[in-house]
C-alpha cells in the first residue's frame, strides 16, 4: 500500500469548535476592538497572538502581515444580550454587512455573526454558563422545541 495507512471503516463525528482563529494586523489593536465590544478574560498571550475565553471554548487572534477580506466565510460569536450590543455597535457607527442578520466586518475584514445565545441549538452546561457569569441565562422556547427534534433532551435549567 505504500506506506499509506488504509482508511478507517467510521468517520469521527464531529463534537463541537474548540476555537477559530481571525486574522489581524495588530494584536493590541484587536483587542482593544473586541475589548469594546465584548466582555471576556484574555486565556492567554503568545508573540503576535492573544486568545479570548469563551467559556469552555476561545477565540485566537494571529497576527499576520497581510490582510484579506471575508465577504462570505464568517463565524457566529454567541452572546446574552444580541440586541444591546446591535444598539451600541450602530450608536457607534459599526457598518453591518447583512439586512438579514446581525454582521459586521472588524478591522481586519474578518466577517462576525452575532446571534444570541437563548435562541440557538446548543447548549452550554450550566456549569459552564455559571462559571462565565451568565447564572441566569436560559433558552427560548423555540430554540428547546429544536433541540427537543433532534432527540436531545435539555436539563430542566436550559
């Protein structure tokens, strides 16, 4: 064969994001962007690289030398309260990228969906949830019906 290794009968099923790492031009300039608009803990430092706490998962800012910008390719940040920050990013002026949804381009071209948390099919464990501050947050009836169709069952705090 070789020395290829033969493909395994199963594939891994996916779990979840750990992280995703954005692109950007200037790591003290990134968070002092993200520092405006969300409340986190820095997890950790590198040289030319910071990593935002997200709970049990986090977000990595790499310092690069050249910038390209994401027109379609995004990630969805989820957080408690969607329609505050919404508020306060167009007070300040923020540039959204969709009619439909809740994007914005950050300095770097690098595209951010916010949705919130309570309305989403996934769930943080209420340690989890407690741990980073949010003791009370909890789902939408719409978002446990969905999660209720794909035959999970949401501890009775969700």
């Amino acid at each position: 064969m070789n020395g290829v290794a033969a493909m395994p009968a199963t594939r891994p099923k996916l779990v979840g994001i750990n992280h995703v790492a954005l692109e950007v031009g200037n790591i003290e300039e990134a968070l002092e962007f993200y520092g405006t608009w969300f409340d986190f803990e820095l997890r950790g430092r590198g040289e030319g690289s910071a990593f935002l706490d997200m709970g049990d998962q986090f977000l990595a800012l790499m310092e690069v030398d050249e910038i390209t910008t994401d027109n379609h390719r995004h990630f969805g940040l989820v957080v408690d309260d969607r329609e505050g920050l919404r508020a306060r990013m167009e007070e300040a002026g923020i540039t959204f990228v969709s009619d439909k949804r809740f994007d914005f381009l950050d300095p770097w071209g690098n595209r951010v969906e916010v949705v919130a948390y309570p309305d989403i099919q996934f769930l943080k464990t209420r340690e989890v949830l407690d741990a980073s501050g949010h003791e009370g947050l909890r789902k939408s009836n719409d978002a446990l019906a969905e999660l209720k169709e794909k035959g999970i069952t949401p501890p009775d705090d969700a």
